[in-house]
C-alpha cells in the first residue's frame, strides 16, 4: 500500500512555509486547512465521492461508510482514501462481495457478517482492546433482532467503548431481562432493540437510571407495518428518558450512546 501521508505532509508543509514566509497569515493557513478536510477521489476520471477527512476533527470519529448502493470497487476506493488519514474505519450494511473487495484492498479489515459491519482498527488491534471510554449495554428482544444488535455494538466498540450485550430478553419472557437487570445497570448508557409491538425500551426506562436509546427493528408480522408498530410505541413510551433512532438503525444508535 502506498504511503498515504506523502501528498497531504507535504500540502501541509507548503502551508507552513508559507505563514513563515509571510505569505499568508494564520487566519488564511487555518481556513485552508479546513477546506482540504475534503477531497476528491477521481479512479479512472469517475469523481464518485467526496471523502470527508475533516470529520473525526468536527465529530470525533472518521466518516462511516455505508455500503448499500455502492459497488465493491467504489468502497474499497474510499475506505483506502479514508484510512490516508485515519486509523480506523467502519463500513455498515457491507455485502460478503464489498467485504472481500476491501479485504484485498486492506488485508487487516475485519468482516462481521451478522453485523453486515466491516472495522479497520489501529494497528489491527482486536476491537475490545480500544476500550476506553463508557460502557454501554445493548440488550437485544428477540434473535431475529440480533443483525441490528450487532450493528449497533460494533459501532459502540470501534468507537472505543466497552459493550455488554443482552440477548433474547424480550417482554414475552420478562423474567429473562430481569434476571440481567443487574448487569445492565452497570452501563452508562443502555441501547434497546426490539421489533414486533417494541415494548422493551419502555420496560427498560422503568428500571434504570440511564438514557436508554431505543431502535425499532423491522422484525415482526404483518401489522407491525416492517417496524412502523414498533417505532409508534417508542416514540409514545410513557417512560421518561428515552430517545428513538430509525427503524433498523443500529448504527444511529450505537453513535449516539
């Protein structure tokens, strides 16, 4: 892999000499800098996207990529340029084929296939050996929840945050989710995610002094209208302190915890 440092260390030492030179003054260099936080990729003279760098400066975290509608080459294409300034990536809603196109392009990319995630880790380090800030629980209803469940963890621990995951502790069985609501009120913040009628972030909220953020799945029969049902109940809990993401989202909502 070429060094991707080369072209931007030396934009970045043009801009010095220039204030030092008195050329240009501090205010120009810093307003430069902001404008070359984005740039062009251009493969085969096709501009298809506007990388931008600037982001993990503005938000804390690089830009996330979101696969669904890009080709394999398309991502491999920007998660190389994101990663010339980055040291870690994440790719949502990733096929098995954008997975293998960025694992050839990066061999250190990791694929979570239920996930449907891929991460890029400083220095290929497992994603709970970034650990460093909060701890965040993601309890999960049902099984058939799980793919969104798992989205939204690995968001929380690329990000650099400890996550405890409860699975298939749904309101059809209560005594599950309570025998884990010890554990859970460990966290500091606490992720929902159920589909079919989504009762459980409500439950939640009546038993802990977290935020809870709640993700509606689109899992369920048919009057669930492919997660509105869910979403409605979130939206109208009567528990205080909680807020809802879009359906399906566990990115969203692994973000904002």
């Amino acid at each position: 892999m070429k060094n991707p440092q080369s072209s931007h260390e030396q934009q970045l030492r043009a801009l010095l000499n220039q204030v030092q030179s008195g050329e240009s003054s501090v205010d120009d260099a810093l307003q430069a800098l902001k404008i070359a936080g984005q740039t062009n990729i251009a493969p085969a003279n096709l501009k298809f996207a506007t990388v931008d760098h600037d982001r993990a400066r503005r938000c804390g975290f690089p830009e996330v990529v979101f696969c669904e509608g890009k080709t394999a080459t398309d991502t491999a294409a920007i998660a190389i340029e994101i990663l010339s300034r980055a040291d870690r990536l994440l790719l949502t809603r990733a096929s098995q084929e954008h997975a293998s196109a960025v694992q050839q392009a990066v061999p250190a990319a990791h694929y979570h296939e239920r996930a449907r995630c891929l991460t890029i880790t400083p220095k290929g380090l497992p994603l709970d050996d970034l650990a460093n800030l909060g701890h965040v629980a993601v309890v999960c209803a049902g099984t058939s929840d799980l793919p969104v469940a798992a989205e939204a963890a690995t968001t929380l621990r690329i990000a650099g945050n400890r996550v405890s995951q409860c699975n298939d502790v749904g309101v059809a069985g209560l005594h599950r989710l309570l025998e884990r609501i010890p554990e859970i009120r460990t966290a500091n913040v606490v992720v929902a995610v159920a589909g079919m009628e989504g009762a459980l972030p409500s439950v939640l909220a009546g038993l802990v002094d977290k935020p809870v953020i709640a993700v509606p799945t689109s899992v369920g029969y048919g009057a669930s209208f492919a997660g509105l049902s869910a979403l409605l109940t979130m939206l109208n809990s009567c528990a205080a302190g909680i807020g809802v993401v879009n359906i399906d989202n566990g990115f969203g909502a692994g973000y904002l915890a």
